[in-house]
C-alpha cells in the first residue's frame, strides 16, 4: 500500500474543498506575510548575503519557512495560483542564496554563532530544521516538478552526512525529524544512502552513553538553551525521555516525553520497518501505538496532556481544561498512523487517524484560514483564543500541509488495488494492472454517512476495492449496484475483488446518528460525564449556542438530541441536546446548603469541535455532566 501522487488524488467533497480552496487563498498568503512581518525571511536574505548578527526570533524559526514551502507545494497541487506560486518561488530563492558552499545551512548559526555549529545537537535543532527543508525540497519535486530545493536539500543532507554516520561523528537531533525527511529524500532520489543515515540515527538513539549528555557540559552551547539541562536531568542524573532518547527504540513500550519529537520519530521507524520487513520493530511501535491510543489519547484524537514536557505524563492523564494536546501532535499522530496503516492494513490506525483528522488537528486552524490553536483543551472557561501567528510557530504551517496533503490519508493505491480509508469525496486517477482506474467518491463526508464510489476502466481488470468501516459504524451496508457480488471482510475493510468493467457504483451507508460515549472510569477527569459524538466528529458546547456557561448544564442523555443545520458552517450538522442549568449565584453566598441553587429546564445546541472559538473566545466543554 502507498499513497497515490496528489495531483492523482483531488479532494471534492464540501468540506475538504472548502479548506484547500481556503488554504490557497488564505492561509498561504497569510502566512507568507507573517515570515515577513516576524524576520523570518529577512534572517534568510542576510545569510544570503553573508552577513553577520541580527537574527531574528527563535533559533529554530527556519523550520516555518520550510513548512510553509511544503504547504505550497500540496496547496498548488490542489488549485493554481500565482500569487502563492510566486512568494514560494521568492523564498525558495532565498534559501538556495543562504546555503553555504559545505551545504550547511540555518540562519541562526550562520548569522549569529558560526563557530557553535552542530555543538548542541539536543535543543539547538539544526538536524530539525533542515529535515523540514528536505521535506518540503521532495514535496515541491514530487508535486511541481521543480528540483531547485531539492538540489539544496541533497547539498544538506550530503553535508549532514559528511559530519555524522558510521565510522564517522555519533550524533542525532534533539528534536526528530530528520530521519523521516532522509527516508523521504531516498525514495525521491533513490539514493539509499540518505534512509541508511536516518535509519542509523533511529538505531544510534537511546543506547549509551548518550550524546546529549556530554553536551549537557558544554557552556557556550548549553547558554543558548539553558532549559535543556533542565529538561534532559531529573535529579541531577541524565534522563533522555523527553526527547526518547531513554533506551533504544526497540525496548520502548510506553509513549513518553515531548509529543511532536515522538510522532515524527515513530513515523520514520515505522516506514523504516515497512521497508525493512522487520517485525521486531513493527512489534515495538505497535505496542507504543496501543499504550499512546488506548491510555493517552483524548476523544478529540489529541495527545500529550502536558504544557511542563509538552508532551505525555502517565496513563489516563487526561484532563480537560489544561489539556496540552498541540495542534503539530495530533498532526504527527496522522503521519505516524498513515505509516503503520500501510504498513499493517489494519483499519484500527485509520480509526485513529480519522479522529485526530476531523477533530484535534482541524480545531487548530481557524474557519477563515488564518488563526491558529497551539494547544486544545477539552474545556475552556472563556481565556482560550485563536491567535494569527505564535514566537514558536509550528503548528500554522503543519496545519497548513496537512490540509494540502490529505489526499494521502483518504485513499492509498496498491499492486492489486484501492484502499478507501476516509470514505471523503474525492477523484481518483491510477493505474491497475497496466490498466487506467478512474475512481470518484461522491461524498458528503463528515456530515452524512451516504457515498457513492463509482469505478470506471476501459477495459475489464480485476483488483481489490478496500472500504474501511469505520469503528463508529454500527449498521454498515454496502451494495454494488445491478451486482449480486457480496463483500469480504478483512482488517475492517469491506472487500470487493471482482473483474470490474466500464462503470460500477458502489453505494455505502455507514447511518450516523447523535450519540453519548463515556471514558474509561481510569480517567478520572471525566467521570461522571459524557461527550457528544456523530459519525467521526466530536462535539462541543459553546457559551456562544447556550446563551450559559455549559460548565452549568447537566445532560439529560435518556432524551434524544435534535440534528440541527449550522449556518455558521456551512450546513454542517449542529446537535442539541436536553437537560438541566444550574444559575450563577442564584444563592448569593460562596458555600450553602445542597440544593439551594435554582435549576432550569434546558437545552444546549452543540457544534463540531473543530469549529469552536469561532466567534470570539467564551465557555466551551466537550465532557458534559450528566444524569
Ligand atoms: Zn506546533
């Protein structure tokens, strides 16, 4: 299994549509603006021209320029237009000025701290910066044909592996990234080399000693991030958890540390142990895949409850209100999943996939495109508000290309046929067997359950057309029409391996009605309480739709909720649901006797969770109380 090219796989249902129509017109050039507006680009001109001092920002803020790039690519490959094709073509231009002649690059050293160069591999993010940059060179390749980044990316990657590697300087990034990147720059070039390196620095982490520990003595590096001393010491002794970086990959078992570092580390392991067959490895990050989502995972799909590591704590540490859970997290949750998903075949990862998708990771990016969720909570008391950009700005541009690139998620093409893991809308181009498939997925998707897949091929071929039935479906049906042929079921995939011919329609109906879920009683954060869910979408209560705080309301879950059409979004469905509200101060004093606070009969209208905080900031809960 493996994902089709993007410009083969063209999203048209209203909502994708709507997003990559908004990611082009708005959200690229908006963002384009902001590297302006912050310096982020003017620390590239000046590299450029090899000048000295004046870097502007944190350290590591050449990665959003190189995310930004990456998100060009997707959003051109979704709709033309100049005006980002000609911004992404200046900042490429900057950076291919700024790349010295060893293939180095990153402003903040070049400008700043020439001589401290790869000094502090475990916070100044060097390695990080230019897997980003490798990244968004093999997505502008792939997806525009244009090998300009690409040639600064391999001169990178050359460098890197010059300096680092077997026989050479032992040595890897703080922040992962790199190793995905280079697994990617092998399969654009073809060169092995570049996945051997990542694939080196996945095994080399963990083992002793460490080589961020001998860093940790380092002063004039360690004075340029003093939190990571901080960060990598518990009690004066060298823990690497936060970074992974505690045992060897294949003795992890438990998800641990900063979120984002373990996505992305997860996610080139596992292409790794696809592309190595190595079923011990695959073990490994199956077992660190079942702790993080059936432990550590919020209903919304997003993880690493904490702000303190950014990152994971311990078993249904789940709470609401400070829930961490960063936007680039459940992006990377989605990336590690699409890895093991192809590696496995298993719709359990796409089940994961779709939750982060629909709901933690698209409530990070405002309805217009252009403000940003760093951190999304489960409950907010009213202080929790969508920005324009951050100082630390990862998430922006990660929401920014996931969106580009969802096709990859949807759908994935095969030797002996089609995957449907998100039945979205979408158009389809492959081929099969030496034969040319046309597939189109007419589709309402996340708002209605009904799809139509129609298969067109000019002449007969046999394949394998795989739709997953999502873990949500409870009556699943589907029907091939004018055709007797029933489905098989595999991996939670219903099955069609039939001789296709001309044009064949496939109707499925996964039925999709309000329904209330609980949490395991372990966390103990929602006990007591209930989350409204429809289809793959959770779904919140905002003080906005009640007209009260719904910290007051108490869900009466034996009366049916109402489907609602929300203007606001476009006709997605709202739900409301019944109950009872407490009223503020109806006592007037601090503490009284049970009882005393007056109670109404009530309703509350609730909305996806992604569309929270759109009308301004105020009360917001997705685990109601409940009777
Ligand atoms: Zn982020």
């Amino acid at each position: 299994m493996a994902p089709l090219p993007l410009a083969n796989i063209r999203m048209t249902d209203q909502f994708w549509s709507r997003w990559q129509r908004v990611l082009v017109e708005t959200t690229l050039p908006s963002q384009y603006g902001q590297l302006v507006s912050t310096g982020r680009l003017e620390n590239f001109r000046r590299a450029g021209k090899r000048e000295q001092g004046g870097f502007q920002g944190l350290y590591f803020n050449d990665s959003d320029v190189y995310k930004y790039l990456e998100a060009c690519a997707y959003g051109l490959c979704a709709h033309e237009s100049t005006a980002v094709r000609g911004q992404m073509n200046e900042v490429i231009a900057l950076v291919e000025a700024a790349q010295e002649a060893d293939g180095y690059i990153n402003t903040f050293f070049q400008l700043m701290h020439p001589d401290l160069k790869w000094r502090n591999l475990n916070s100044l993010h060097e390695m990080y910066c230019g897997g980003h940059l490798i990244e968004a060179a093999v997505a502008i390749y792939e997806c525009l044909g244009e090998r300009k980044l690409l040639d600064v990316a391999i001169r990178f990657a050359d460098h890197v592996a010059s300096v680092f590697g077997p026989g050479k300087r032992r040595g890897y990034c703080g922040h992962q990234e790199i190793e995905l990147a280079l697994i990617r720059l092998s399969k654009a070039t073809g060169e092995k080399k570049y996945s051997d390196l990542g694939s080196w620095m996945i095994e080399e982490r963990g083992n002793p000693p460490s080589v961020f520990e001998a860093e940790l003595d380092d002063a004039p590096s360690l004075a340029l991030q003093p939190a990571a001393r901080h960060m990598l010491k518990q009690q004066g002794k060298y823990s690497g958890e936060y970074a992974q970086d505690h045992a060897p990959i294949r003795q992890h078992r438990a998800i641990v540390g900063h979120a984002v570092r373990a996505m992305y580390f997860y996610t080139a392991a596992a292409d790794l142990a696809d592309s190595r067959h190595d079923e011990p490895l695959g073990e490994a990050l199956e077992e660190i895949w079942n702790n993080l989502t059936r432990k550590r995972m919020y209903v919304t799909g997003g993880i690493g409850p904490s702000a303190h590591n950014e990152g994971f704590t311990r078993d249904f540490d789940l709470p609401n209100l400070t829930a961490y859970a960063e936007t680039c997290a459940a992006v990377g949750l989605i990336l590690w999943g699409r890895t093991l998903l192809e590696l496995t075949g298993d719709s359990e990862y796409a089940d994961v996939i779709e939750r982060a998708l629909y709901n933690g990771a698209m409530s990070g990016i405002s309805l217009s495109g252009d403000l940003y969720f760093y951190t999304n909570p489960l409950e907010s008391r009213g202080n929790h508000e969508r920005t324009p950009w951050f100082e630390c700005a990862c998430c922006p541009p990660n929401i920014a290309r996931l969106i580009g690139s969802v096709g990859w998620v949807v759908a994935s093409g095969a030797d002996d046929g089609f995957w449907i893991h998100i039945p979205a809308g979408f158009d389809a181009d492959l081929q099969i067997h030496g034969v040319p498939v046309k597939i189109r997925s007419v589709s309402n998707y996340p708002d209605s359950g009904k799809i139509e897949v129609t298969v067109e091929v000019p002449t007969p071929v046999r394949f394998n057309l795989r739709v997953r039935i999502p873990h949500w479906a409870d009556e699943a049906t589907f029907e091939l029409v004018g055709d007797g042929h029933e489905a098989e079921y595999e991996g939670g995939y219903a099955c069609f391996d039939l001789e296709w011919k001309g044009s064949t329609t496939l109707k499925i109906d996964l039925p999709m009605t309000p329904k209330w879920v609980e949490a395991d009683p372990r966390v103990r954060d929602d006990l007591g309480r209930a989350a409204l869910v429809r289809g793959p979408l959770v779904y919140a209560c905002e003080e906005k739709d009640a007209g009260f705080a719904p910290q007051l309301f108490v869900v009466d879950t034996d009366i049916e909720p109402e489907e609602r059409q929300e203007p606001m979004l476009e006709g997605v469905v709202s739900i409301v649901a019944s109950g009872v509200r407490e009223e503020d101060g109806s006592t007037g004093e601090l503490y009284a006797e049970l009882g005393a606070s007056r109670t109404f009969d009530a309703q509350a209208e609730f909305i996806p969770y992604y569309a929270w905080c759109n009308r301004g900031p105020n009360n917001m809960q997705v685990w109601m109380r409940h009777f």
